[in-house]
C-alpha cells in the first residue's frame, strides 16, 4: 500500500509498505511487487524467532472482512498485498487446537 505522512498528505510514497504486526510490536516493511507469502514467513521468523509452519496471517482492512480479521491464505496474498494497510500475525498451536476440538467433539458441540 503506498502511503503518506500525516504532516504532508499530498506527497505519497513511491513505495508499498505494510505495517505487521505480532504481539505489542509493530514494523513498518516495504512491499515489492514480487513478495511472496514465503517472505512473510521468512520475514516473521527472523524478526520474531517464531516457527513459520505455524504461523498464520490476518487483516482486518478489506471490505469484505466487515471489520472482522479473517486468514490471508497463501493463495490470496498476491491480491491483497497491495491493498491492506496492517497484517497481523499469529501463532497456531495444533496441539491446543487438537485439544479444543476433542473437547467440543466430547460436548456434542
């Protein structure tokens, strides 16, 4: 997304950013135009440390998420990654996962 300054708003960048986001940080980090969804995996374990097969990615910026973050799927990231503003990121743990949906399946839910 190409953005500007709050003090020049008519001046706008000649580069895409995105800002991610993981846990209380958050990074500012230009988008080219061949970034891939592996980069973002790439880029999330070596600023974080964190493990990218379980990593997963959300927003909360297009339209068609009426406000509510949903999962960037791998697929998917070529289209959006020059339209949304913030990416969150989010760590899976399938054995809590495993865990919840044995609970709910002892339920009847």
């Amino acid at each position: 997304m190409l953005i500007s300054s709050k003090l020049r708003p008519e001046t706008v960048s000649s580069v895409s950013f995105i800002v991610i986001h993981y846990c209380y940080d958050s990074v500012l980090v230009p988008v080219d135009l061949h970034a891939k969804y592996s980069d973002l995996l790439a880029f999330a374990e070596k600023e974080w440390d964190l493990k990218p097969q379980h990593l997963v990615f959300e927003t909360d910026d297009l339209s068609i998420c009426m406000g509510k973050p949903i999962r960037i799927h791998e697929q998917a990231w070529n289209g959006v990654k020059d339209v949304i503003g913030n990416l969150y990121v989010r760590v899976r743990d399938p054995e809590s996962e495993a865990q919840l949906l044995k609970q709910v399946s002892n339920t009847g839910g």
